[in-house]
C-alpha cells in the first residue's frame, strides 16, 4: 500500500491534540477518534479487483455551538484505504497490464451534528483524495460511541467516499471501523 510519509505525519499530529490535557482537567468539547477498519470500493473504470482492504482512519472533532439536543461539529480527518499492491500483471486489452485498484490517501474537512452526550455523531464535508494523482471528493462519516472509562469511548463507525472524477473515472468508497475516541 502506497502510505505516505506525510499521510502519517497528519495522523500522529491529529492525535497530538486533546489527549495531551492535564490529569484532573475537565474534558472540553475537542475529541480525537482513532478507528481501523475494513473497506471496499467500487468504479466505473477498469481496475483490478483488489477493492477491498484495510482503512485507518484518525478525526479531529470539536463541538463548534451547543443546543439541549446536541451541538454543531466540526472535523478534521485523515485516513488511508486500500489493498496494497499486486505482483502480477493481467493483461489489458489495449496492451500493457490492467492498473490495480488505488489505495487512497484522504484528508477532510466536515461539519456536521453530535448527539447531548456525544454517543451518536454525522458529518460531511469535502475531501482531498490521492494515490497517484491528488483529487477532490466528498465524505460522509457516521459513528457511534458508548464510554468505557472518563474520557475514553469505544466507537464504531462508517464512513463514505464519492470520487467524481480520478483518472477520469469515477469511484464510490466505503468503510467500517471500530476504534476509541478520547474526548
């Protein structure tokens, strides 16, 4: 799978923030969510299919404005998805070998809704995509979390991808993820 160096880079500097708060401290409305997953994708191109794979995936969220209900957040994400690489080469019609699938590189900025006590929480928002060639998508992201201790949930959550146009094709991914959200 094609990681990038800074695709980590982003990953470590989002889990860098909150969870850095003093002992004692009351919790503010920031969280860090840290899910691994599994994936699929689809296209209308032709590509191997190695669609399906790992996702990782690390969000930045804080609660931008209050209601009784619940408030307005906002989010920041980075993740990977993919399958990693293939060794063979099937044969294209048009000569050379048919390209795998990418393994995408993703970065996020989203706003979206969170339940009163944060068990339920939707966003959207736009997308940076890249493997190959960096292009712009749109992502929706789901979860539900439950707490197991203070400031440590348990978290499961789904998130979409729509790709208008990579490589001249367009592409659908999807993903679930279990993980932990420090709040």
């Amino acid at each position: 799978m094609r990681i990038r160096s800074y695709t980590l880079a982003s990953m470590v500097a989002l889990m860098a923030g909150p969870g850095s708060m003093a002992a004692g401290q009351v919790p503010g409305p920031y969280s860090v969510e840290v899910s691994v997953g599994r994936g699929s994708g689809s296209t209308d191109g032709t590509y191997r299919s190695n669609d399906t794979g790992l996702t990782v995936d690390v969000l930045f969220a804080a609660r931008v404005y209050s209601f009784d209900s619940g408030g307005v957040v906002a989010a920041l994400s980075t993740g990977i998805q993919g399958s990693g690489p293939l060794a063979a080469c099937l044969p294209a019609s048009n000569g050379g070998c048919v390209p795998p699938f990418p393994s995408f590189a993703v970065w996020s900025a989203t706003i979206g809704w969170e339940t009163s006590g944060g068990g339920l929480r939707g966003l959207i928002g736009p997308a940076v995509v890249s493997d190959e060639t960096t292009v712009m998508g749109a992502l929706g992201h789901v979860d539900a979390a439950a707490a197991v201790g203070s400031r440590v949930w348990l978290v499961v959550s789904a998130r979409g991808i729509v790709i208008p146009s990579y490589q001249r094709d367009r592409f659908r991914l999807g993903s679930l993820g279990v993980g932990f959200r420090i709040r």
